[in-house]
C-alpha cells in the first residue's frame, strides 16, 4: 500500500479538539448478551453526560449492522470483523475529544483484546452482567424467542459462545442493580478515567 499517504501534520490535533471540548476522549465499551442492559445504561449514561454539556456518542452494535456492518453476518469471524470496524470507528472518535459509547455484545476474549489493541490507551471496558436465563426471561427484542423456536442461528449463549473476561475493568450486574445504579456506577467511573485517577 505505498500509495496511501495517511494525513495528519497537517490537521487540527488532538488537544486542541479536547480544548475546545474541555474533556478528554475516551471509549467506554460495554459488553455482554443481548438484553443484558448495554444499550440501556450507555443510553442513560449519555443522557446525564449530555445533560452536563458533554459531546458524546453511542456506537450500538444494531444500529450498526444497519448501515456500516450490514454486510456482515454472525460467524466468529464476521463477529470479529464487526468488532475490527467498530473500534477503528471508536477510535477515531475518541481522537477527535468524544466520549465513546459502545455496546456490542463482543462474546469472545480475543475479540475484546482486538478492540483494545487497537484504541489502545483510550478503552475502558464494562462487562455488563446477566446471565442466559435472566436475559431469556427479559427478551426485550423477542430473539430468544425466536432461538428457541430455532428461527435465529448462531445465537450467542445458545448454539454461538459467550466467555465471561477473567477481569474486566468494570463489571455491571444488572441482575444485582439497577439500571441506574448501573449507570452510575459506568459514570462514577469515568469519571475517575477522566481525571486521571484511573488508566487501565
């Protein structure tokens, strides 16, 4: 590829798109089953941020396969290219100040070291905890439904794997808390992040 010639000396840097913020950029990605509660708390957890004249953005991984990743289907392999785009598309967010929501179920360790090696510094991880069950019992969207009549294939907890992180920087137990405890928990820790008390 010695044609691509990457711009950057050029453009505004990085700190001063911070300064204009008056934040840092970081991403903050959450993972867990469908119906776990990702979606739910970074959507509450943006609300009060936005609430407090913060630029934030949510990366969710169905509004994803809409658009960016609706070529894709849920192979392991195609999970990790999902994953692969959202953290290339995370990261260059964060570089431009924002603070970074994702919520992709992301079911395999590896998967989630691929989207920390490549946002690097920036990436917080939250596993948000709730068990098959429980998530069944929710079905918010109707899927596990739909898995047990074995209309969906490749369902995550199902007949598709999920591995639990042996220790992820933060853990939401929406089975123990609420989704607000949760978020503020997600919140109390950013904050942390964002004064420099913390960097996992």
């Amino acid at each position: 590829m010695t044609n691509i010639h990457p711009e950057t000396g050029r453009f505004l840097n990085r700190a001063a798109k911070e300064e204009l913020l008056g934040q840092k950029g970081v991403v903050l990605w959450l993972y867990g089953l469908s119906g776990s509660g990702k979606s739910t708390i970074a959507n509450q957890a943006e609300r009060a941020l936005h609430g407090e004249g913060r630029m934030t953005v949510i990366l969710d991984g169905d509004n994803l396969r809409t658009g960016l990743n609706s070529n894709l289907g849920f192979s392991d392999d195609d999970r990790t290219e999902n994953v692969r785009r959202v953290a290339e598309t995370a990261k260059l967010l964060a570089g431009q100040g924002m603070i970074v929501f994702v919520s992709v179920i992301t079911p395999l360790r590896r998967q989630r070291s691929l989207a920390g090696e490549i946002i690097g510094p920036d990436f917080h991880e939250a596993y948000v905890k709730a068990d098959f069950a429980t998530c069944a019992g929710r079905d918010p969207k109707g899927l596990y439904a739909k898995a047990k009549e074995g209309k969906i294939s490749q369902f995550t907890g199902q007949d598709s794997g999920f591995e639990e992180p042996g220790a992820a920087a933060l853990v939401l137990d929406t089975q123990a808390r609420s989704v607000a405890q949760c978020a503020a928990d997600l919140l109390g820790y950013w904050r942390s992040v964002a004064d420099g008390r913390r960097r996992d």
